[in-house]
C-alpha cells in the first residue's frame, strides 16, 4: 500500500517541478458538492490527482481524535467511528461530501447550533502549498493563520492533505420530535430556548410555507421501539409535516437527507417504486459534472444556504416573502464559535450575533429573467447576513471583500500561493464558475 507520506511526495513533486503558473484544481475521487455550473472554467484546468487520498488514518478512542486524508467521505467516516459508539461533532447531510470539501466549503448541520461548523472541530491540518512546501497547522503555532484561512476559501489557499479533528460519544439511535408552530415569532422563540438551554443534541428544522413551520429536535438514545430510513420511499422533509415523532438508527438519521433535502427526486410513487432505491445526490451530481456541457444554465435549479443573524430574521423574512416566496426552505441554527478570521470583522459588528440561521433553498426553478443570486446578494449585504459560495456568485470585488476578510486572506495567500496558481478566492468564486477567468 502506499503510504501518506509517499502520496504528500507525489504531490509536492508535481508542484515543484511544475514550470507553468497557468491555474491548477484539484482532481479527486468523490463527486463535487457545489451547485454544478456550466460555463465553470476550473473543468479545463490542469489537474493535481488527489483522488488517493481517502485513507482513515487513526481513530484515538481515549482522546476522542481521528485523524484522516481529506477524500475520506463522511458515509465511511461514521460508519468507523461508530464500531467504537463515536461521532464527528458535525456531519454534513450528503453521504458523500468529504472531510476536507467540508473544511474548504464551511459545511454545517443539526449538531451546529452547538458545535459550529465541521471545521471547529478541527486541531490540526497538514497543508501542502502551491510551491510544494508541507506545512503543520494548528491554531497555536506558527502557522496559525493558515490554520483560520483555509476555511471557507474552497482550496484557494492550499490544499488540505490531513486533518485531525474531535469526536464524541454515540448511541445507536436518535429519536426525533417534531415541534410544529404557525408563526415565525414562536418558531424563533423555540429555537432560542434550545440553543441557550442546550438541551437537544440535534436541531434542524423545515419551514414548510409562512404558517407552517417544524423544529426537528433530537437526541441520542439507546433504545428505539422503532426506525425509519429514508434511502427509498419515504421522503424526509415531508415526513417532518405529518409525524410528531420518529426514531432512526444514527448513521441512517445523519444522511436523511441523502435523496435531496426538499428536492428529492423522483417525485411520483412510482418512480421513487421503480428509481428511488438507486437515485441519491452523488448519482445526481455525477450525471451533471459529466454533462455539464449539455445542460443549459437555466435548467439548474437554484441552491444556496443564506446564513441570516439570529435578530435581522424577521427583516430578511419580510423581505423574502415578497421578493421571491419560495417554500419549502431548510433551517439550520448555527452558532458563531468564533470570530472566525476569513470574515470581515465589519459583519460580526454590524449585529453581533452568536446565532446565525442557515435557510437554504433546495431546488427552486428560476422565474422569468430575475437574477435572484443577486437579489439575495443585495439583501444579505442590508441586513449583514453572508451567503455561501457553493452556487452563482455575483459580487464586485469591493463588494466581495465587505464580506470576507482581504487582509488575510492576502497575508496568507502570498505565503502558500504566491503565483495564484489556486487562483483567489473571488476569481475562483465570482468569475472563473461562469466563465469569465
């Protein structure tokens, strides 16, 4: 078998002796999680061949750490840590989003309104840098703002070849209870008793229409009367409508939301009867980054997740009811665990909010010639909200970095990339996935 060690030397060879500074990106063997776009000019650049890297290194039982190469999926990741009754402090929804696409893309789920992202539970990264250096991070040393900068920048900075990161104690199952309310105010009123009593280990929740809203809240437990999976007929966000509680196995209650979040595919009985078993996201997302070229961009269905702070969510729904009116949404409260160094501290003053609300949009047909990417831009710059870079982006560069934090982002990049050959995190972003590098 090959080791880490002679996988991290093929790399940093093929960077060294490289004498182009044309943009390189990354080649790796689990299927994109970003919304695909067409006319994206990243698919014609030269490729780094990650895909080896996927190998679970270490799984420490007493100081509750794994150690792993950042191909590994989350699907494979739980179902090692659960042989020793462990969990990662976050697990994104999509069974085959990677640990190291979660660091780079900022992922989140039910577990954030206490932990934060997946990468706040991170201690230490191993970073290879554009010019082939091999860089240990951790948040004390002396590459400490590496560290804080590879988060969120979507392998702009580097690229993240090991992470270590914390785990914590399991059950088998998780029973949910599904809280129903018929008003923002009272949904906004329970979602704030639970985050400061900190009473559940699980939050989420589906905003069904603007008088029907359910707070999925979750435990772990030892013992279930019953489980329910959600990999075939059944879907998910529909069930959270109709049941008051249910209980799943918890490797089958972290990939719920496998077959779409609220836009699962099929949608009929029968296609889910004769299809529904073999059509999941990756399936999906495969087919369309292999014919990404046949696609026209306005068939793709728009997918964003706005991060809204907690006390401008009455403004931002408001706004959202008239402008564009789009339902079901995803909800998700996330909790700031720190003033993270890739934002603009400007947003962070603007509310000074600890809790912030993911409400993503899954699957939303565009209308007419609307841009509503940037419509949400707009909004989100009024209200000092941040949207993810997962999709479309549409920002002007002054804009962009009111947003995220330029100063260090630069400090950083001038040592890991000083020939942008990652490109910067706004070409990457904003120019390069439409075509305009």
């Amino acid at each position: 078998m090959t080791t880490h060690e002679q996988k991290i030397e093929r790399v940093t060879k093929f960077l060294k002796e490289r004498k182009e500074i044309t943009p390189v990106s990354f080649k790796k063997k689990s299927v994109s999680h970003q919304v695909p776009k067409a006319n994206d000019k990243t698919y014609f650049d030269e490729k780094i061949d990650l895909s080896d890297l996927n190998e679970i290194i270490d799984i420490d039982t007493e100081k509750l750490t794994c150690t792993a190469e950042p191909g590994v999926t989350f699907v494979d990741l739980v179902r090692e840590t659960l042989k020793y009754n462990l969990v990662p402090f976050t697990v994104p929804e999509l069974k085959t989003i990677t640990i190291g696409g979660a660091v780079a893309g900022a992922s989140l789920e039910s577990m954030s309104y206490k932990y934060g992202g997946f990468h706040d539970s991170c201690i230490e990264y191993e970073v290879v840098t554009a010019i082939g250096e091999v860089l240990i991070c951790t948040p004390e040393n002396e590459n400490k703002s590496v560290f804080q900068m590879v988060h969120g920048t979507f392998g702009t900075i580097g690229i993240i070849s090991k992470l270590k990161f914390k785990l914590l104690p399991a059950k088998r199952f998780v029973k949910v209870v599904y809280e129903k309310y018929d008003s923002l105010e009272s949904y906004k009123k329970a979602t704030l008793e639970h985050y400061r009593n900190k009473d559940v280990d699980f939050m989420d929740g589906i905003i069904h229409s603007p008088k029907e809203y359910v707070l999925s809240v979750g435990n772990f437990t030892d013992i279930s009367p019953y489980t329910h999976r959600y990999d075939w007929m059944k879907i998910y966000y529909i069930s959270t409508k109709k049941r008051k509680e249910d209980y799943l196995k918890t490797a089958d209650y972290f990939f719920r939301y496998e077959k779409g979040v609220t836009n699962v595919s099929p949608k009929s009985f029968l296609g889910r009867l004769f299809f529904g078993k073999f059509i999941n996201s990756t399936r999906t997302l495969w087919c369309v980054e292999k014919f990404h070229s046949f696609i026209p961009e306005h068939k793709i269905p728009i997918t964003i997740d706005l991060f809204i702070p907690f006390s401008r969510l009455d403004d931002f729904f408001e706004w959202y009811r008239k402008e564009i009116n789009h339902f079901p949404l995803w909800y998700v409260p996330y909790k700031i665990v720190r003033r993270y160094e890739w934002i603009n501290p400007e947003i962070f003053d603007k509310n000074n909010d600890e809790l912030f609300l993911d409400i993503a949009i899954y699957g939303m047909e565009k209308r007419g010639d609307k841009n509503y990417y940037r419509m949400m831009e707009e909004e989100l710059m009024a209200i000092g909200g941040i949207k993810t870079l997962i999709s479309n982006n549409y920002y002007s560069e002054e804009e962009f970095w009111k947003t995220w934090n330029k100063k260090n982002y630069d400090e950083v990049k001038r040592r890991t990339d000083p020939n942008n050959i990652f490109r910067n995190l706004y070409t990457k972003t904003c120019k390069t996935v439409r075509g305009l590098d």
